[in-house]
C-alpha cells in the first residue's frame, strides 16, 4: 500500500539541511529534529505529533537520527568570514575617507571613493554571510561572498606588494598577512564553481571583481609613478639688487634686495625654508699683474672665485642674512612669490662690489604633507632670558657645539593613505644655523654666516648623518628639491652712484 504520510522529510544535501515537503509542497529546510518541529508547528501541526508515526511523517535518505549539520562548525565559520569582512571594511574604509577628503591629488582622491566603494562592498558581503550560512534564501548571497572575498584579496595583494616595494616593516604587515590566509581560507570555503554555476553571468562577476582591484592599483601607480616622472618639480630662486638709497647724513647706505621664489612647473611645492646672504667682497687693486702664484691663492680660498689679472680678492664679509618665505607654505604651479629686504652698509665700506645670493628647499606637494607643528620654530637659546642663554646644540653634522638655531621639525605625510601604512613614520628637520663667529671667509665653504641643513628620518634618528643613498631616497620620494639663485655682484661705487652719492 502507498505511503500516504502528509509530511516528508528529504534525505540531507550537502550542508546536511533536509528539505521538508507537506502534501508534495515544499515549506522548506531545516538542521534538526528540533528545527522541524518549530516548522511543523508553523503549519499546522501539533506539537505533539509523533514524528516516528509512519503514518504521518515519511523519512528518506535516513531516519529522524540522521542530522550531519554541525552547527557549531558552520557557526564558527559564519564568524571567521564574518569577522574577515569586517576587518578587511575597517581597513578599506580608513584609507577611503583619508584619501577621499585629503588626499593630495584629484586622482587620490579618486582612489580614495574606489576604496570606499569596496568598502561599502565588504559591509554588504558581511551581511550576506547570514543568509549564505544559514538556509541561503537569497539567490546571490554566495556571489555577493565570492566578490568580497575577491576584493579583499586583489586588495591585499597590492598592498602586501606596495610593503614589499617599500622594503620597510610596520605592524600592519601582520594585518595584510592574516587577511591574506584569511582570503584564500574563504575562498576555499564558498567552493567558487559551485557559486558560479548559480549565477547568471559568471564572467561578468569575475572580470567586476577583477576590474576593481585593477582600477586602484592602476590610480596608485598613476600617481606613484607615472605623475612624479612626467612633472617634475620646476623651482627657480632669483634674488637682484634694488634701486638704493641714502640716508639724510649721507652717511649709510640703504641696499633693497628683491628675492622671487617662482613655481615653473606643473607640480605644487611646500617650501621648507629659503634663504638669502649678501657680501661685500673686499679686494686689492695691484699695478703689477697676477700670476699663476696668485691666482692659486684665490682659488685656495674660494675654488669657484673668478681669476683677475690685477685684483686680489682678500675675502668677503657678511652684510646681511636671513629667510624669507615662510616655512610650511605652498606654493602652487606658474605662482611666484617675491619678497624685499633691506640691507644697510656705511658709506666708506672697504668694499669694491656687493654680493647677493639666496637659497630654497622644498618637497612635492602631491607627494607629501606636514605636520602642523613644522610651523612653530625650535630655539638653541633661551628665548625668556636677557642674555639668551644657550641651551641645546645641533648634531654635529649640523653645526659645531655652541652654535645658535633654529630648527623646525614636523612629520611627513605621504600624498595617499597606503603610503602612510605601509611605510614607517618620517620626519624632517630643517636647522637655520648661527654660527658663533663670522670670519670673513669664502661663504661657498658654510662658514662665514647663517646656512640651513636638512635631513628627514625615523623618529629620534635626526642626529645620525645623512648618507648619499639616503639623500637620493629623499629625493626619488618626496620630491626634494634645492634651488640656487646665480650670483649678483654689482661695484659698491656704482650702487652710490645710482643712490645720488
């Protein structure tokens, strides 16, 4: 006689869920006796029922015993993929809305709405895995899984790869690693061909995952490679001698220096801090002529002096020395800054020409960022006291001990935020140094007046000396620059004659 049991309860798939049927219509699946009550109590049937009663309730595959569904392992799974999503989304997102709201360039920031669009992938991916894990009512909870883990590990990949470039180690290396294991645990998890047998256009699912990840490693090289080659940072320092005057006495003489920062180039710069100096060159007319003697003299004292056959250039003093355009400020592609000093000198200076000079460094805006901190200047001496006691002395690389400072010293931020977590923190200090005595010796040699140094290193390794390695890391990185004036000389008897003396 035919089994005529209104309830049937289907042999286990895969997962161990076994499908009920109540009068040839499916009502749904269930883990467990127990879960099969509850569903059975939903429809109708009373909580009592005999479920061994063959009368009503038909087994296949296996008796009421049979339940392979280990919930605990599928719980915990659940978790793990759960949690890996929503790590990978913390990630993501810290450097989304970093680069999205401040990223240095258009194309980071552009980058950085990529990486909150994956992101706000994860966050949905993280939801699915409920759905996926559990009686998967949603016919592409599986594919929305497969593409988040996709991105997650393209994703992770390009940043294990931008460490691995940089050659440098930081703490969220282990992070990359961990999600790295976590990915391909997950991928091995989801069983991809099954998922993609469900989905309609599985080429099209994986070439969008593919493209995500292609789209922000291809940005990052954009803006890491390809900008920094294609524009080069084009800065010139031009200072000139103004128009002078006396004053009432006639007895000094009022030097107007003009100096022009221009920004040439397509790259916005920020200027870590200029300099000017200007000489009056002392020198001795001679009747007889100069020789070789005399010429090997010259050049003793200063190698780049020019060679005269009846002049011999005793040495130069500093007039006047300072900086000009304020450190920490941009200065944004085909603007120019120009700013005027004054210089003043007596009359009767023992001085046959005057000399200007001036000096800048800056670093790529669209590569790097300071701190706020690198606007507030750093004193050797004691500012409250009188006498201006002495109170710290710069490495010795920078300036002999007793040497007077000033020093700025702030954290450098890399144009996007992947840079920022692969690579270990770094700091520039730039030092305009006083030395204590003035010599009157050739400025070219660093010693006859105030003239800066720069490093940028790890943090309290400011001290140790920058090698030649290191220099051209700082240059291939950050875009660090120095721009030289030309020398402007012009005879302290015409100066005086063109201010009416």
């Amino acid at each position: 006689m035919k089994n005529r049991s209104p309830v049937v309860v289907h042999p286990p798939d895969d997962r161990g869920l076994r499908e009920v049927s109540i009068r040839s219509e499916r009502v749904g699946k269930v883990w467990s006796l127990r879960e099969l009550r509850k569903l059975l109590r939903r429809t109708g049937f009373p909580a009592n029922l005999d479920i061994e009663d063959r009368a009503q309730v038909r087994w296949e595959g296996g008796g009421s015993s049979k339940w392979p569904d280990r919930p605990w392992i599928r719980r915990t799974t659940a978790v793990l993929v759960t949690i890996g999503f929503l790590a990978a989304a913390c990630v993501l997102l810290k450097i989304g809305v970093t680069d999205a709201l401040g990223a240095l360039t258009y194309t980071g920031r552009v980058e950085g709405s990529s990486f909150l669009a994956a992101a706000l992938v994860e966050g949905i991916a993280a939801i699915s895995v409920f759905d996926f894990w559990r009686k998967r009512r949603l016919k592409y909870s599986g594919a929305v899984i497969l593409v988040g883990v996709s991105i997650a590990l393209l994703v992770d990949l390009l940043l294990i790869s931008v460490h691995i470039y940089g050659w440098e180690y930081t703490h969220y290396l282990w992070l990359w690693l961990a999600l790295l294991l976590w990915a391909l645990w997950a991928l091995r998890k989801l069983e991809p061909r099954q998922i993609l047998k469900g989905v309609s256009h599985p080429k099209g699912l994986t070439i969008g995952a593919g493209a995500s990840a292609i789209f922000i490693a291809a940005n990052l090289a954009y803006t890491q490679v390809y900008l920094p080659y294609a524009s080069p940072v084009q800065a010139r320092v031009i200072a000139k001698l103004g128009t002078p005057h006396l004053n009432q006495k006639h007895t000094v003489l009022y030097l107007p220096v003009e100096l022009h920062y221009q920004n040439s180039g397509k790259v916005p710069f920020v200027v870590l801090g200029g300099q000017y100096w200007v000489y009056g060159r002392v020198s001795k007319f001679s009747e007889k002529p100069n020789g070789m003697k005399e010429w090997k003299n010259d050049l003793a004292r200063e190698p780049m002096s020019d060679l005269y056959r009846h002049t011999e250039v005793r040495g130069r003093n500093l007039i006047g020395a300072g900086e000009f355009f304020r450190p920490g400020n941009w200065l944004d592609f085909d603007e120019e800054f120009v700013e005027r000093k004054v210089v003043a000198l007596p009359v009767d200076a023992n001085y046959d020409t005057i000399e200007v000079t001036a000096a800048a460094t800056a670093i790529r805006a669209d590569r790097a960022d300071l701190g706020t901190d690198y606007w507030m200047p750093q004193y050797s001496w004691d500012t409250e006291s009188r006498d201006g006691r002495h109170l710290y002395d710069a490495p010795n690389w920078v300036a002999k001990p007793g040497d007077e400072y000033i020093a700025r010293h702030a954290r450098i931020y890399y144009g996007n935020e992947i840079l920022n977590i692969t690579r270990k923190p770094r700091y520039v200090t730039y030092w305009w140094v006083i030395p204590k005595e003035f010599t009157g010796a050739n400025p070219e040699s660093d010693i006859t007046g105030p003239y800066a140094q720069i490093t940028i290193a790890m943090a309290n390794q400011e001290a140790r000396e920058p090698s030649s390695s290191d220099s051209d890391k700082f240059y291939n990185r950050y875009g660090l620059q120095d721009a030289y004036s030309p020398w402007v000389r012009e005879s302290l008897t015409a100066l005086l004659k063109s201010a009416g003396g």
